[in-house]
C-alpha cells in the first residue's frame, strides 16, 4: 500500500510540475509577432493580403 501512495504521490507532483512548464512557456512567448521589422508591400496581392491581416488593428 506504502508504494502505491509513492507512486500516486509522483504522479501528481510530475503532473503539476509539467502543467506548470508549460503555463510559464504561455507568459514567456510573446502572442504579438508584430515587433520586428515589418516589410513594406511589394505588389498588390501583398498589398490586399496586408490590408485584410491588419483591418481591425488601423
């Protein structure tokens, strides 16, 4: 019994520890990839393509 409770133990801490990870790895990713450079429109597909990505954003 003492090895099944050691076991059930292990598996919540490891359970938490991983949940943990990856809710840090959410803070630490940035969601807006919009900081670097962005490039200017070359045709007018781009132009199209540009002006539909960033309609609600203007």
């Amino acid at each position: 019994m003492g090895e099944f409770k050691l076991k059930l133990i292990l598996v919540i801490v490891g359970g938490l520890a991983f949940s943990f990870v990856f809710i840090l790895l959410a803070f630490a990713i940035p969601l807006d990839k919009e900081r670097g450079l962005i490039k200017k429109p070359k045709g007018v597909l781009e132009e199209v393509s540009h002006s539909l990505r960033n309609k609600g954003k203007d």
